[in-house]
C-alpha cells in the first residue's frame, strides 16, 4: 500500500523559544512592582538601540513564521490522515444499485465475492500434489442484495468470514458430504492478513521449530446463498482464473459449481472425527429454531458465529437446481437468480482488470495487501 501523505510528511523542527510579544504577556505585569526594588524611587528606561530592536522584529519574525508552518504541517496532517481514512473506505460496492432493485429474486439471500485458498501442509509451501495441502479455505464478503459493482477494490466492510474445508478438496456429488466450520467471522481484511493469510513459525517441544507456509490463492468468484424451498444452496462462479487449471479441478472447482448447505444442531453431539473445542455461541431463539432437528437448512446468519458447523454436499448438476426461478418470483417478473449471479459476475471481472495485471495481484490487492509478500496464483502443481 502506498504511504499516506501523513506518514511521508516530516514534522517540522521546532524554533528556539522565543520571548513572548507583549500581547501575551501575564495580565498586570505591566503594573507589578519588582520585590527587590519595591519602595524604591524607579530609574528611567534606558534608551534601546537599533541592533536590539532589529534583533527583537527578528525574533517576533521567526517565531511567526513558525506557527505559521506548524499549522500548515498540522493542516497537511490532517488531510493526509483524511485521505488514508477515504482510500481505506473506498469501495466497488455500490449499495442499491440496481436500476430496479425491486426485481432482485427473493430466492437470493445473500450474495458477494469469494475467494478459495489453500495452505500447504507443515513445511511445504509450494504443495506439488493435493496430499501436501493442509487445508482448503473459503472466505465470503457479503455485500447487498441489491447492490452493484463498479470499478475498484471491493472494500473493507469488516464482514468477512473464514470458512475452513478439513477435506482440503470441495465435494463434487451428492455422495460427497463433507462437515466444515466457520473458523472467523464480521473479519477485517487486516485480520485475515495476520491471522490467516501470512505464514508462521512456531516451536514444539518434540520437534523444534515448525514452519506453517502461508495461504495459495486458488480462485475468485461471486456467490449466492439461494433457497429452493427446503434446500438452502451456495452457488458461485469462478472469475480468476478465466480459464481453470489442474489445481482447482484437482480441488474440486468447476466454472459454475453449487453445493447444498445445512447448519449442524450444536445441541447433539458432533461426529467423532468432526469435533471442535467449542461450538457456536447461538442465542436462544437461534437454538430454538433447530427444534429436534440435527440439521436445518443453512441461513446466512447461521455462518456469523464462529465454529458454526455445515455441511457441504456435492450437486453434480452445477447450477442449475440452485439458481432455479422460484414460481413466487415469476409471478412478480423478478430476474432469474442465474440472471443475477452472471450479471455480478461480469461486473466483477471488469473490476478486477483495472487492479492489476495478473491474477494474483487482483485477488491480493482486492484483499489490501503486498502481492510480493504471498504465492502467486496456482494452475498447475
């Protein structure tokens, strides 16, 4: 990131005090009697020289002078630290921007940008297969149903959520079912650069000091949490990279993929090998709406609370039952939720080009950080 005129700008050295003009001086001083002299008879002021009052006009100058730089170095602070504060607000998100956002389908609950990664297992940081991959990882950042993209980054909302995938590959079919959990949610891209994207060594007692690489971009999309009555669904199109390689086919990525989403009763036990420390801190009427149920169809507000478990189970149809028009909506002439996603999506691939000239340096400039500082983009192994 560029520096802010706030950090560029030095503060100006300070002048040597100065005595203060007579204005500022103490209030009756003028009138105050000297204790060592008091009941004295008072000498007459000696008569003050042209050197001594050209010195007196200089010092006044240069103490004028001065202020007169401090508050312009105060002034450019200050809108050093003003314009920092609207690059860091800036965003693509234009909210209500639909021309007619009336017609967004009700079947949409939720939409935004995702981003898929990976992390090589302890040591490894360029995996040359899929069994040196740790973890696979999905962030979303939701934006506005109604909302559209224009040029830009797409913003730091402080709403991002970190979704971890322990299959390390996405389910393809429907016999393909894989539990996963919100790992961190209302995130900042800042967070996600120190707590998820950087890399990290550590020590153990057994084995010494332990490198965990950092976080391979895999791909960037748009997404759509969509309900077909009593299925909840997350249906996403890849935009980088245009054309997919080995390693997000090998992961199980297709151009347009969906999977069906459920959230996890945290009142019955998990299975055994899906267990975490602790589960989601639902409020009661959250709880209350499981009832008996060990599952119930995923609401986007289920994946706001951390370890929140889901599970993903493959759809071998793409798309096409996720983003099917719901009859409510083609009564009322609503675009379709395919209409919707592929029109985001276009949006979000003009977007991108403009933030630089390879996929990588979209993706981490989208995220607010150092392309340099993290592995490039994967196609292949």
């Amino acid at each position: 990131m560029a520096p802010t005129t706030r950090e560029a700008s030095k503060k100006e050295e300070k002048a040597p005090d100065a005595a203060p003009p007579a204005s500022e001086a103490e209030p009756g001083s003028k009138h105050k009697a000297d204790p060592d002299t008091e009941g004295a008879s008072e000498s007459p002021k000696a008569k003050r020289t042209k050197t001594e009052i050209a010195d007196d006009r200089s010092t006044k100058k240069e103490t004028e002078e001065t202020k007169g730089a401090g508050a312009e170095a105060e002034m450019t602070e200050g809108q050093g630290e003003e314009k920092g504060d609207q690059e860091d607000k800036k965003s693509a998100v234009e909210p209500h921007g639909r021309e007619a956002p009336e017609a967004v389908p009700s079947s949409i609950l939720e939409k935004g940008i995702i981003y898929f990664f990976f992390r090589g297992r302890v040591g490894i940081d360029e995996p040359s297969a899929v069994n040196e991959i740790a973890r696979s990882y999905i962030i979303l950042r939701p934006i506005e149903k109604d909302a559209k993209l224009g040029s830009g980054p797409i913003g730091d909302a402080g709403n991002s959520r970190l979704c971890a995938i322990p299959k390390k590959v996405l389910p393809q079919s429907g016999r393909d079912r894989w539990i996963s959990f919100v790992e961190k949610t209302g995130a900042s891209f800042q967070q996600l650069k120190d707590e998820f994207l950087a890399s990290n060594d550590y020590e153990t007692k057994t084995a010494g000091t332990r490198h965990s690489p950092a976080a391979t971009p895999v791909a960037e999309g748009v997404y759509a949490i969509t309900s077909t009555g009593s299925d909840r669904h997350l249906a996403y199109i890849i935009t980088l990279p245009e054309e997919l390689g080995e390693v997000q086919k090998e992961l199980g990525l297709k151009q347009k993929g969906s999977f069906i989403i459920s959230t996890r009763n945290p009142q019955y036990p998990a299975p055994a090998n899906a267990r975490l420390p602790k589960g989601p801190e639902y409020p009661e009427e959250v709880l209350k709406e499981f009832r008996s149920l060990r599952w119930l169809p995923t609401q986007p507000k289920h994946l706001d609370y951390v370890n929140t478990q889901f599970l993903l189970v493959g759809e071998s149809s793409g798309v096409e039952k996720a983003l099917e028009p719901q009859k409510v909506d083609e009564k009322e002439n609503k675009e379709t939720p395919a209409e919707e996603l592929e029109k985001l999506e276009e949006e979000d691939l003009q977007r991108l080009k403009g933030l630089s000239d390879d996929d990588s340096g979209r993706i981490f400039a989208d995220l607010k950080v150092n392309a340099d500082d993290y592995p490039k983009l994967q196609t292949t192994f």
